[in-house]
C-alpha cells in the first residue's frame, strides 16, 4: 500500500514554502516559435493564454531564494525547450555558439576616414564611438540576426575617446575644451539628445569613461582621474580628482576599488580606492618588463589586462590592494581593448595583431590560456564589446572603409 505524506511531512513542506516566497515568475513554453526574450512579448503572450493553451506546460510558479538580485536565470529541459526568466525580465538567457568558427555578419562605412574607437552594448543594442570625428556615437541594432541597421548618430565638439552606460544615459569622455565630459540622453535610441556637460579645468582630454551605478561617473583625462556627480543629469559636478602617475590609458571598477592601466613602467596597473566621493590611491602594481599597460576589464577576483607587446595578463585581484600577475597569453599585436563573456570564461580581444585583429580566449582554466579562434579584418581593432543577447561582438575598427564589425560565433 502506498504511504501517506505525516503531518510533520506536511507541516515542514509548508515551511519551506514560506522560506521559499513568490518574487519572481517563471514561464515554461514547450514547444518552438514562442519569442519571450522581450518582456512587452512574455506579457503579451501570457495575456493571450488561450492561444497558447498547447504549448504552456507551467504558466506560473512562484520562485524566490535569498539574494535574489544575484539571480540572473534559472534553465532546465522540459518537453522540447524551456524558455525561464527570473526577477531580472531583461537580462537574456545565453546561448552561446561556437567561437573558433566566429564569421563577420556585417560592417559600418561611415563618410570620411575617421577610425572607430569604444564600443558596448546593452540589449540587443550596439553603440560605437568614433575617433577624430564625428558621428561621436552612434547605434546599431542585428536585425534577424545578419543584418546590421543604423538606429542613430549623435555628434558633438571634439572627439570621443570613452564611453559608458547608465540607465537611460551615456557619458562620453571627450577632447572638446568646453565639456570634456558629457550626458547624452538614450531613452529614445532613434534620437538622443544631449543632457548636461562638464568642463574639467585644465583643458584635458577624457581618454577613458567608467559608471559605478550610484550617480557617480569616473574620468580620465591621462595623469587624473575624476569623480563626477551624475545624480542631476543636466548638470553634472566634479568631486574631484587624484593623480595617475604617468598617463593612464583605461580603466574598470570592481566593488570599491577603480583599476587604471598607464604608460609607468613601474606603476603599469594603478590602484584606487572609491569607497569615499574622491578616490584615494591604494596601491599598484610593476609588471616585469617596459611595454605599457593598455587595456583592462575587471571579472570578479580576476583583472584581463592586454600590453602593448601583445600579452594577456590574468592578474589575481582577490586582494583588491594588492595583485599578482597569474597566467599570461601571447596575442601577437598590441590588445587594445578587453571585454568578457557574461560567465567570465571568454576573453574578447581587439589587437594589432595583422593577420587576427579580432581574438576569442578561452579563459576556463585561468591557468592554462587558449585561443579559441579569430578573424583577420582590414585594419587594427581598437574597441571590443560582447553583446550575450545575440553572441555577437561589435569592433570599432581603423579602417576607413568598415570603421565597425560586428562577429557572430558560429553554431
């Protein structure tokens, strides 16, 4: 005879659901053709039940753990797929393709002969800096996955050198003498308009841009780093600066501690805290040999740092104040600029290198660095940013004639 549930059973089954509370919902769709990535469509088709009454085998389970803000997604197998959001709507499930058979599937040709620079991403969006000249940033989108759409261009005085996402806001790090540091308002990505500007006294170019996410934005201009107020976004104010010794180049944030790499063949990684409004110094470190320090993304416990010689560093940063150099790769050309996947086991690389500009490595065993393929473009790669919504890169390229690439991993 089968066993019946105790009340103990039954008393401790509740418990755990009490422990276990409802804030986030996750929807099932067995079947194939149902987009849900966009939440405006999962709302959509949630609303629209009865059309989908064949291919919903859960419609809602309530689902919350404790720190649910670090909970990105949650993916099983279920029928033929399992589509899961969890608290976050907008943060897409990865699907990652194969990286050694990556493949452009388009490229930008602005007027003139101005390079591309920084690049990011946010969404299923592709925005691009370009150097000299304008457009100053402009934005992409894939649509159906292979073709490469122009969604606007935005210009201003002087040259952007960095950039970097906040909300509906991107602050740009620029050469103009009159507003070195500016806000540009994307809440309308067909048309964004500029916000509020910041004249940094000396006259000093912005190389480099970082948000931390707390109304505060990070600048630098080469021998400074700035602490900028962003909470009004017409008006923003310097709190003021620290020095970098010799010129910084880029710069990353992870948790309280802002990482600056620079031209010192001393002080190649630079090290300061922003715990408070001005950031204080906090340390550095000297890497063996003279080739400068180029760029830098930050993962966590671990720094990506690419040199002008052409290695890739993994420098241990489990110690904020005090890092050390882990294992290196040899890119071949001079790593202009770094970005990661979203579970830190792919670098991107944009290089020198004249015959595989672009470069995914294989971080998985942070001991043992690999390559997993690349691809030749027409000229050095000087921006790099990962999209995870579409497994696909866009490069800011230096040359005339495709000054942005976007590369797709194969399947």
């Amino acid at each position: 005879m089968k066993k019946g549930f105790s009340i103990i059973e039954i008393i401790l089954a509740m418990a755990i659901l009490l422990i276990i509370v409802q804030t986030a919902t996750v929807t099932v769709l067995n079947g194939f053709g149902a987009n849900i990535r966009d939440e405006n469509n999962l709302q959509n088709n949630i609303a629209n039940k009865n059309v989908l009454e064949n291919y919903i085998t859960t419609r809602n389970v309530g689902i919350t753990m404790s720190g649910v803000d670090n909970i990105q997604k949650f993916s099983s197998s279920v029928g033929n797929t399992l589509f899961v959001y969890l608290s976050n709507w907008r943060k897409p499930i990865s699907k990652r393709g194969n990286w050694a058979t990556a493949t452009i599937i388009g490229s930008i040709n602005l007027s003139g002969g101005n390079d591309g620079g920084e690049t990011v991403t946010r969404d299923t969006n592709y925005f691009g800096t370009r150097l000299n000249a304008g457009p100053d940033l402009s934005t992409y989108s894939i649509g159906g996955g292979t073709t490469v759409n122009t969604v606007s261009s935005y210009s201003n005085s002087g040259k952007t050198n960095g950039i970097a996402l906040d909300g509906n806001y991107a602050y740009l790090a620029t050469s103009d003498n009159g507003g070195e540091f500016q806000i540009v308002n994307i809440s309308n990505l067909s048309s964004p308009t500029a916000s509020g500007i910041l004249n940094i006294s000396p006259n000093a170019a912005g190389l480099d841009m970082v948000s931390d996410k707390t109304d505060r934005a990070l600048m630098l201009t080469g021998s400074l780093l700035y602490s900028i107020n962003t909470s009004n976004k017409t008006s923003p104010a310097s709190y003021g600066s620290v020095a970098v010794v010799a010129t910084g180049r880029e710069l990353c944030v992870n948790g309280n501690y802002v990482y600056v790499t620079s031209t010192s063949d001393t002080r190649e990684i630079q090290i300061y805290s922003i715990g408070t409004s001005v950031p204080t110094s906090a340390g550095q470190l000297d890497i063996s040999g003279n080739s400068d320090a180029l760029s830098i993304t930050c993962m966590g416990n671990n720094l990506a740092v690419g040199l002008a010689d052409g290695t890739l560093m993994i420098i241990n940063a489990s110690n904020p104040t005090s890092l050390s150099v882990g294992s290196t790769f040899a890119s071949g050309g001079a790593i202009n600029a770094i970005d990661h996947s979203d579970d830190n086991s792919i670098l991107f690389l944009a290089t020198s290198n004249g015959t595989m500009e672009f470069q995914a490595i294989d971080i998985s065993n942070l001991e043992s660095l690999s390559r997993l393929g690349g691809v030749n473009l027409a000229g050095n790669a000087m921006g790099v940013a990962y999209n995870i919504a579409e497994d696909t890169v866009i490069i800011g390229d230096a040359d005339n004639s495709n000054e942005y690439y976007f590369i797709k991993a194969g399947l």
